[in-house]
C-alpha cells in the first residue's frame, strides 16, 4: 500500500488496494505484548464469502505517543502475513 485516507466521518479507510469498513476501537490491553499498550481502531476489507481477508489497524502508543500502523493480511490455504510500522 501506497496510500491510506481515513474518511470524514471514520467509517471507512481508504487505500490503493480498496475500502475498508471500520470494525471496532481498540483499547489499550496488556496482552499488546510485541508493541506495548495502544489505543486505536479497526478496519476490515473482505469477510465470510471471501478467500482474503485484509485488516488494518491505526492507533497510537500510549507510553511514546507514537503512531502505530498493524497490517494483517489472511488468505484462504496461506499462513497469515503481519506488518507492524511504528513511527
């Protein structure tokens, strides 16, 4: 992804490979092991009647205050593929 837009009203994420829709706000939980505690939310592309499911999530560190980026990609018969981008 090149690109990533989060719409007016929140409810969709836009990027290069399409729209995700907002699925939950993510609380700050001591099981965030890998990054430590965030607050953020959560957007989903694909679903039930699909081979691919994408989700992305965008937040913010509460120790740092740094942004956090979480892709997890799932496809059908594939090991699930993760990216974590704190900046």
């Amino acid at each position: 992804m090149k690109k990533l837009t989060i719409s007016a009203d929140g409810s969709t994420l836009q990027s290069d490979l399409g729209d995700l829709a907002y699925v939950e706000e993510i609380k700050a939980s001591d099981a965030q092991k890998i990054t430590g505690r965030w607050n953020g939310h959560l957007y989903r592309m694909g679903g039930d009647n699909t081979k691919q499911v994408l989700q992305i999530s965008i937040g913010q560190l509460e120790d740092s205050e740094k942004k956090i980026i979480y892709t997890e990609l799932f496809e059908e018969g594939q090991d699930k593929k993760d990216e974590i981008i704190v900046f």
